[in-house]
C-alpha cells in the first residue's frame, strides 16, 4: 500500500547537511542527480559517484559508520538486501515534511514503511533494423520464436553474421535475461509460500534452450558483453535485433552515431516466448533510499534535493526521451513505447523478495557452463538450486 501525503514542497539552496549519492551510470540518472545537484546549490556539499559497479559497491559502502554515501539510487532489486541488513532507513517523516509533490505510486513501501521513493520505470524490450527487416521481408518479431527465425533468416542471406545481442555478461546480466525469459514462461521461482528453489522444471529448462539458442546467433564473446558492449555493437552495424533496457534508448537515437543506422533503429515491444501471453521481461523502476548509517542532518539534506528532482515536471519533460518518468506531468515519448507496451502486455515487476537476490547471483554464475556447452541443462539448474540452497541455509531463509 503507498502513503497519502499533505505536506510542503522540498525546499533548494541546501545550506546544511552532506549529500554523496551513489547510482548507476546511464543518461537519464545523469539527468535526475544534475537536477538535484542544481537544487542544492552552489555553495552544498554534494557529491555523486556515476558507476556501473554500484551493486558491487553498495553494501561495503553503506555498512561503514559513518556509511561512505548519504544516499543510494537503484532499481527494485536493490532494496530488500539493503533493508534487510538495516544500512537503508524508513522516509515517512521526510515524506511527510518534504513529500506533496510526490504521487502515490513513487512511494515504495515495504511492511508499511516507505523504504524509497521511485522516479523513472524501466524495461528491456526489442530493439530492430528496420531497413534490414524491410530489404528481407522480415515481419517485426513478437515472440523469441519469431526473434531466432528473424535472425536466421538475416544470417543465412549474408547479411549479418551474429545478428542479435542480449546483454549476457556473465553474473547479474545473465541472471537477468534468465529472470526474464523465466517468467515470460510462466515460471515461479519459488515454491508457493516458502523459499524453496523451484527452477529446476520444464520452464526452467526451456528457458535455458531459449537462452541458449539466441546466444548461437550472438557474437562468440557474448558472456562478456552488458548494455555499453551491445550498444556498441550495435552501433557499428553488426546486430538487427537487441533486447536492450528502455533507459538506452536515448544515447542509440542520438546524433552521435551512423546516421543511417540511427534512422533505421526502432523500439518494438518486449517478445513473449513458449506461448505465453505475457512479456519475456520484468518491469522496473529506479528510485532512491538514504543510508541508515548517516546523520539526521546529511538525510534531511538529501531526501529534499532527490525528492526536488523526483517531482521535477520540467526535468522529466525536457528529457522525455531519457526515461519513463514515474512524475506528475509527464508526457511519454516515442522512446518510452517499450515500457508502456510492456506495462500493457502484463509484465510482471521484478521480484522484490529477500531471498531474490540470492537467486540471482545463483543463476548468473552457474548456468555459465550450459551456455558453453559444458553440462546439460538439468545440471545446470541443479547446481543453480543447490548454489541458493547453500546461501539461503547460511541467510536463514531455508
């Protein structure tokens, strides 16, 4: 459930207080944290670290007393961990103070307590070469079925060797596109009411076939590759088909690149898969928590520069083709069709369960060897099974 509020605007020209946030690196949270940075002014302490290790930093960082950040930005995966070991503090009384402008559903509330507040929604969807799908008579693909025909049939013409990409980077990446094409066929990963692994099952398995059979049509170095490598590959002409995260849409349609395959590169939805109804994709969103080990002051300071940010129309407005931003006003544009579609189609959010992250980091290491060809795809899943287990004794969880 999400909170009702009543309260004054966050106020700028911070005079008082620490704010070092830590997040992601990707256009639109560049945009998010310079609107901040502008609320706090000039003469505030702010600092931010840009990274594509924040998961890997978070934890360290935020256990330190005093924590080495004053606040966290990340995606719905980031929460629960955080919360679980005490390093991210409830926000109700800031909420309260500083929150009017703030809408229901930014507020993200874990055993009723807001725990973070959401500003953009994300998505991976398809990505295609229009002018190549046109010159082979290729339909736009809706289903992975569709998408490995599709790139076969680009393959087999000659004109383009690895045709698809998928950010499969070994660890988190993999993981995720096994999360998603998981549940795009219906699969749950737990059994119902409690923490046990339930992967290891014909959804699991034809999961990893899907996985598998798209890798064959990716370049061989794909368990290297995330979001930057693909788009690059992209970008040089070498790919038709992606799935990639909405939030990049904005740096493929920019004016930086080929200026033909920049006109060529349009959004699709996100593919189902096996038959399913729903998109082989999990909906999203970023927001930001304030570390537990902190002072009141340096929380205070923060929560009303990020909250100034997440209420920002203007902000969300002049970047419409950065995100979706979950703010009043906002107007989706073109660049948004992904997240919208896939929100309509049914995708299910990403799971917010303490153990999830344990899952995760399970799968993306050890289905490494069912993609090399090394073991089948039941011992794949069951070592996956058995990696949780292990973990999930040690948390308590089993």
């Amino acid at each position: 459930m999400f909170l009702l509020v009543h309260a004054t605007y966050a106020a700028c020209g911070i005079t008082g207080g620490s704010i070092n946030i830590l997040a992601n690196d990707f256009p639109a949270l560049r945009t998010y944290t310079d609107t901040a940075r502008a609320c706090a002014g000039s003469g505030a302490d702010f600092k931010v670290n840009h990274t594509s290790e924040h998961n890997n930093l978070a934890m360290a960082a935020l256990s330190a007393n005093p924590a080495e950040y004053s606040a966290r930005i990340g995606a719905n995966s980031s929460v629960v961990p955080l919360m679980n070991e005490g390093l991210i503090r409830p926000m109700d009384d800031l909420v309260a103070k500083y929150g009017e402008g703030l809408q229901k559903s930014q507020l993200i509330t874990i055993n009723g307590k807001v725990m973070a507040v959401a500003f953009m929604a994300n998505t991976q969807h398809l990505y295609y070469r229009e002018d190549i799908l046109n010159e082979l008579g290729i339909a736009v693909p809706k289903t992975y079925e569709e998408v490995v025909a599709a790139a076969e049939k680009m393959r087999s013409s000659g004109k383009l060797l690895n045709p698809y990409a998928a950010a499969y980077k070994a660890g988190w990446n993999l993981a995720e596109e096994f999360v998603n094409m998981f549940l795009g066929h219906g699969g749950e990963f737990f059994k119902s009411g409690s923490a046990e692994p339930n992967i290891n099952n014909p959804k699991g398995i034809a999961t990893l076939k899907m996985l598998k059979t798209l890798a064959g049509y990716s370049n061989p170095d794909f368990l290297t590759h995330d979001s930057e490598a693909i788009k690059v590959e992209w970008e040089s002409g070498k790919v038709g088909l992606m799935t990639l995260w909405a939030s990049r849409s904005g740096t493929l349609l920019d004016d930086e690149g080929d200026p033909a395959i920049t006109a060529a590169t349009k959004l699709g939805a996100p593919a189902t898969v096996g038959g399913g109804s729903i998109p082989a994709a999990t909906l999203w969103w970023d927001g930001f928590t304030l570390a537990t080990n902190r002072s009141d002051q340096d929380a205070e300071a923060s929560f009303q520069v990020l909250v100034h940010a997440a209420t920002s129309k203007k902000m969300a407005n002049d970047a419409s083709d950065q995100a979706v931003w979950l703010v009043d006003g906002f107007t989706p544009g073109p660049k948004s069709v992904g997240v919208l579609a896939a929100a309509k189609m049914g995708a299910k959010p990403y799971p917010m369960l303490a153990h999830m992250s344990l899952m995760h980091g399970a799968i993306g290491s050890e289905i490494v060897d069912f993609l090399q060809g090394k073991e089948t795809a039941q011992q794949a899943l069951a070592d996956t099974e058995a990696a949780y287990r292990g973990k999930a004794k040690e948390k308590g969880f089993l």
